[in-house]
C-alpha cells in the first residue's frame, strides 16, 4: 500500500538476494561433510550410467581389500527409484547396505543422504562409505551430498565420446572407474587413448582406473586411490566431534 | 527432470523473502543460470510454468541470465582454447573454472 499519497497503489519492491538456488543442499551437504569428517568416514559419491557397474565396483572393492588381508570397514547407501536389488546384493556380499528409495527423483540430494544416515545404525564406524547414487549421467553431477570424493563408473562399452557429451559430470569427478575392461577383446572399436584424450578435454586434472570387476584387473591401483584419499582425511579434535555430533 | 527440484528450492527461497517483506505478491524473478551448471535454461522455464501456479510466484516473470563458462589458469591468468585439454599452456596446471558454474537468484521484484 502506498505510504506517501494513501491512493492505495501497491508498494514495488526490489530485494538483491545474490543466493545459490540450491544453498539449502549446500548446507546440508556441508553439515553431513562434518559428520563424516568428525567419523573419520571416506564418503564416495559413486554417480554413473544406469548398467555401467557401480554396485559391481563396490563388491569388488571390498573382495580386494579382503584378498589383501586388509579389513577396513566398508557400507553403502543405495540410491534407486524402486526395489531393494542392490542393497541386496551388497549385504549378501558381506556389505551393510542401507537402500534409499527415491520414488521418481533421478538423484540423491543432502537431504535424502542425511535421512539415511539416521537410519543407518554404526555408520560412525564404517572406513568408507559408498553412496551409490541413482543411475543418471546429469542430475547427480548439480547436488552436493557432502561426499570427500566424487567417482564416475564409466564403462568401456558406452562410447568414448560419453565425457564429451556430458561434460558436468565429469568435470565434478575426482576419478573415473573405466569399468568392464575385460570385455575389451569384444570390443575392436573401443580405444582407451581416445576415452583419456576425453577425459582430458573434460577434467582439469584427469584421474582413470581401468577395472574389471569380474577379474579384479586394475582394483589394487583403485583401492591405493581410496587408501591415499583415506590418510588425507582430516584428524579430529574433541572439540569438532562435539560439535558435529549436536543432537544426533 | 532435476529442473523440477532447482525450481521448488527457488520458490521455496521467494516465499520465505516474501513473508519477511510483508509481500502479497511477487513480480518478477531474476537468476543467473552458468553454462556448466548442468541445468537446460528451457526446461528450468517449462517446470517454473508448472510449479508457479497456486504459490506466491503465480504471476511472476522468471528473468533468466545464462553465464558463459570461463577456463583460466589461477597461476598466470592464460585461458584455454575452446575444446582443448584443460591444461594452461604456459605453466601446465589444471586450468580452474572461473564462471560459469552456478545457479544464483539475484533478485525479486514484489508488491507489498
């Protein structure tokens, strides 16, 4: 309503908000960033193309560090519109696995990754936790979960002009999993040299594992990545536990 | 697709300014939407038309500035060519997104 003259004129005002749309996820993610921190938690952000061997890639994860004699504690959070199928098939592999359910969202968000934590009993304790998230080359790469890494499965039978023609995604990945190298042989087309010239056309500082889940080819250098990512993660203080764990 | 969800967060963020101000209705939004914000400048627009109807945002005009990317080496300011690897070609350090990346709502016009 006008002030000045009473004629009853609404009043037009102009507010400079200079926000992120999206700061709300933005402090959530923060906010699980800390409880991970606070636990000691190596959380991997693992985004990909539906099929192109996430789960697979996490099962063998934990098969290798088992053959090495090495048992640091590994769980998964499971992002799929329906079912229960991966989560399945995690814990029968020995994998705590919680399965976050999205209905018709096409990506995780803080939210959804908060809400799972509390549901999922001894996170604190877990070494490394794989947020599997849903199968999709585009939206995951906009929502910061409050991952400490974020991986892409890129499987040798999707094309080597995929990082090309979804540029975000990769560009936001610390590393990539090259996934099912041990089709190759059926594969004449594919050129590994051509995915890393994308690669590098993609990410400033490009980072591939060549894996086969199936045989375990290339899971060592993968997991020393996982192990150097794990002694970077930042020592605690009583202080910041306190802090992070406020009302949880 | 995730359009849906960026535009819920943004009206959400305009009601909750609205309510602070006293506003019974809003004019006019603008956001800056990068280039490699991962997000289609059109389908941010199809959602808005679905999503503002029966909230504050009803009449709203949805003013969208898209923000090219800008590669630039953070060492000595070189920029890339378009397509090429994202390397600095003089210091070779990875190159650093300048702009180019974020979905911002700069302002709102409103009645109060």
């Amino acid at each position: 309503m006008c002030d000045s003259c009473g004629c009853g004129d609404p009043e037009i005002v102009t507010v400079e908000i200079q926000e992120r749309i999206l700061a709300g996820n933005a402090r959530t993610a923060a906010h699980n960033r800390e409880h991970f921190a606070a636990h000691g938690v190596l959380a991997v952000n693992l985004m990909g193309s539906p099929g192109s061997g996430k789960t697979a890639l996490i099962e063998a994860t934990a098969r290798a560090y088992a053959a090495r004699g090495e048992a640091p504690r590994i769980g998964a959070l499971s992002g799929d519109l329906d079912t229960d199928l991966d989560g399945e098939r995690l814990r029968a592999a020995g994998i705590p696995a919680l399965t976050i359910t999205t209905g018709s969202a096409c990506h995780l968000d803080a939210k959804l990754v908060h809400q799972a934590l509390h549901r999922m009993r001894d996170w604190h304790d877990l070494d490394i936790l794989f947020i599997e998230n849903v199968g999709n080359l585009v939206c995951p790469a906009v929502y910061d979960l409050g991952q400490t890494v974020n991986v892409v499965a890129l499987s040798v039978t999707e094309g080597a002009d995929k990082p090309l023609k979804y540029p975000v995604i990769f560009r936001v990945a610390d590393a990539v999993a090259l996934t099912k190298i041990d089709l190759l042989p059926h594969l004449p087309e594919v050129d590994l040299d051509q995915i890393a010239r994308a690669l590098a056309r993609t990410m400033p500082e490009p980072r591939s594992f060549a894996i086969s889940a199936r045989d375990g080819s290339g899971v060592p250098a993968w997991i020393d990545w996982l192990e150097a990512k794990r002694v970077k993660a930042p020592v605690i203080s009583v202080r910041a536990l306190a802090e992070a764990s406020h009302g949880h | 697709m995730h359009e849906y969800s960026i535009v819920a967060a943004l009206v959400e963020r305009v009601e909750a300014e609205a309510a602070l101000q006293g506003a019974r209705v809003v004019r006019r939004l603008k956001v800056q939407i990068g280039e490699a914000a991962g997000v289609e400048v059109e389908l941010l627009r199809s959602a808005y038309e679905l999503f503002r109807a029966g909230t504050l945002c009803a009449g709203a005009e949805l003013e969208i500035e898209s923000v090219p990317v800008l590669w630039a080496c953070s060492c000595c300011g070189a920029l890339p060519e378009r397509g090429g690897v994202l390397r600095c070609p003089s210091c070779a350090l990875p190159l650093s997104m300048v702009r180019g990346d974020d979905l911002t709502l700069r302002q709102i016009e409103m009645e109060v």
